[in-house]
C-alpha cells in the first residue's frame, strides 16, 4: 500500500536479471497455456483480500483478479492466489511468479517508471487516515497535537504523518512497527492513542481489534493512494484485458447492467450496451467477444463489488464516496466502448 523498500526491490529485480523496462510479451498465451491466471494478492486484508477458513479468497480485489479469468477463459474460478507481503509483491510480478499484483497497491510515479510496471487502472482511491478509541471524544485529526501515534515503520506513512503534524504546528509521538499485525496489536493493547495508514487498512483492521465498535476513523484524510491492479511492462495486450475489466465494471454500472440481469441486456436496443456486451472488441484483445457479459455474470458491476466487499452493510462499513461513478459526484469513471 505504501512505498516501502523501494531501493531493495529494484536490487532484487536486478539481481532476477530483468531490467526496469523488460518486455514480457504474451502473456496471455503462457496464461491459456497453464489454464488459469496466478494472481498476486495480500495476506489478508477484509474487504480486499482475505482467505477463509476453507481457503476461499473474497475481496475487491480478488474479484478484479476473477472479473480477468471470466473474461479469458469465461469462467471465474479460472485463478489462482499467491499471498504476498509489501516487500515481496514487486519482484513477485517482475520475475513472472504472478500474472497480475491486485493488492491494495498505491500508483506512484517510482513504481511506475522505475520497476518495470504498469498500473492497469485505479479499482479504489484511497488516502492515509486516522483510528482512535471513540471514548477519547476526538472529532477531527487536528485534535491530535501530543497523541502517540502506531504506524508501520519504513513507509511513506511516517513521512505523510511528519508533514502533516508540522504544517499544523502540532506535536505527536511516533511508535512504529515492521508488520501490521504488531502495529494492530499495539493498539488495541493502548500503547498508543492512534493508529494510521491508509482509511481502507483502518476499516479492515478494526475488525481485528478487541472491541471494533469503540474505534472510529476520523474525517480527515492527508495523502493520495489510488489502488489498482499492476502488471509487467512489455505487454500492452495482457495490460488492455486487465485494464479493460476493470472499466467494463464502470460501465456496468453506469448503464443498469447487474450479474442478475446481463442476459435480458444482452438484447437492448442501446448502442452503448450492445457494445459492452457484443461487438468485436473482446477479438481485438485476443479474448472472446462477450467478454463483458462473462465479467458482469460472474461477479457483477463496479457497484455490486463494492457493496458486497466493503460497502455500508458490510462489517468494514464503507461509505462509496469518491469511489462513486463520475455521475454520482466520484471519481470512477468508465471510458466507452467504442
């Protein structure tokens, strides 16, 4: 989620003796080959990535990854999911380990342009924020001048939080912690009165604490984090079917198109949809031309992912704010099919 390691990562893609703008061409074919998609996802994030007790993986993110091997193969299940840490999930992707890095991954212009990668799209904006135990009384992250504040060490976190305290003359104590999973458990055990890093994160683990209902995750929000699907450079053909099923969802939703009724749309007399749904756009990407259909049947529009994995009535309780088509006031907006 956070830029960490950047400079171990690029000597370990190096030391894998793949440069920076290493072609890796068909894609697509060596996927048709194995039968399924690997797909990169992380080690356990509710609402994004996270595997269950019977090794079933659910999230946004996985759906992106299942929304690709609907349209490859037509068949959603057609995808595999290799569990990756921050430090392991760019070279995982350069070396070919994985076809696709969907999990919880920040678009910046070093991982964009320095590693050898292609953000396919952004499936969730996000933005760094902050946790504290409501029976504080604290209303808003301006609050928090002298809090003690948990983070993971050796990430832009530490530094968005330094900025934001110093352009607001305010005071903090930083306690951080190489994994996640400490700094959730220094938390809830009070060593410290707040918790940062990005507002999905804070949402996810809070279910992880003793008692999530006596957090709240204040308004305010401090940095920029579009997350997205990543793939390798080199190959624009496997970028534009990644990409491409990430906006057939927008549209999806857009024109009214839902997993329960794509089979009566698949007949409209709307020009737009019977371009989403037909046409000869999926030939065009090496896939099957209703590659759209498959996608939207199998697991739904942009908005139905989204309720289903981290909307209202889900436990993480996310508001789509931003996250809302480009027509509702947000900033998920579907370029056409045309």
């Amino acid at each position: 989620m956070k830029k960490t390691l950047l400079t171990t990562v690029m000597g370990a893609v190096a030391a894998l003796g793949v440069s920076a703008g290493a072609s890796s061409a068909a894609t697509l074919d060596d996927v048709k080959d194995k039968g399924f998609i690997q797909c990169g996802v992380s080690q356990g994030l509710p609402g994004f990535s996270n595997q269950d007790s019977d090794g079933n993986w659910s999230g946004l993110d996985v759906d992106l990854c299942k929304g690709v091997a609907a349209a490859v193969f037509g068949d959603a299940t057609a995808v595999k999911f290799t569990p990756l840490s921050a430090k392991e999930r760019f070279t995982a992707l350069q070396s070919g380990e994985i076809d696709i890095l969907s999990r919880n991954t920040t678009w910046t212009a070093s991982r964009d342009t320095q590693l050898g990668l292609n953000f396919a799209g952004v499936n969730y904006y996000d933005g760094q924020g902050f946790m504290v135990r409501s029976e504080l009384g604290v209303n808003s992250a301006l609050e928090l001048s002298g809090a003690s504040i948990c983070t993971n060490t050796g990430t832009t976190t530490e530094l968005n939080v330094a900025d934001y305290f110093a352009a607001n003359n305010m005071q903090y104590e930083l306690v951080a912690f190489e994994k996640a999973d400490e700094v959730v458990a220094a938390y809830d055990a009070g060593r410290c009165d707040v918790y940062t890093t990005d507002a999905s994160g804070l949402y996810a683990q809070r279910l992880k604490l003793t008692d999530p209902a006596a957090h709240t995750v204040l308004p305010e929000i401090i940095s920029k984090e579009p997350l997205g699907p990543v793939v390798r450079q080199g190959d624009d053909q496997w970028f534009n079917i990644v990409r491409w099923t990430h906006i057939a969802t927008l549209n999806a939703e857009e024109f009214g198109i839902t997993s329960a009724n794509v089979g009566e749309m698949m007949g409209s007399d709307n020009p737009g949809i019977k371009r989403l749904l037909g046409g000869e756009f999926g030939e065009a990407m090496g896939i099957p031309n209703d590659w759209a259909a498959q996608i939207i049947k199998s697991v739904g529009n942009y908005a139905e992912m989204f309720d289903r994995n981290v909307g209202p009535d889900t436990p993480l309780g996310i508001a789509r704010g931003v996250n809302a088509l480009w027509t509702d006031g947000g900033l998920q907006y579907g370029p056409p099919v045309r």
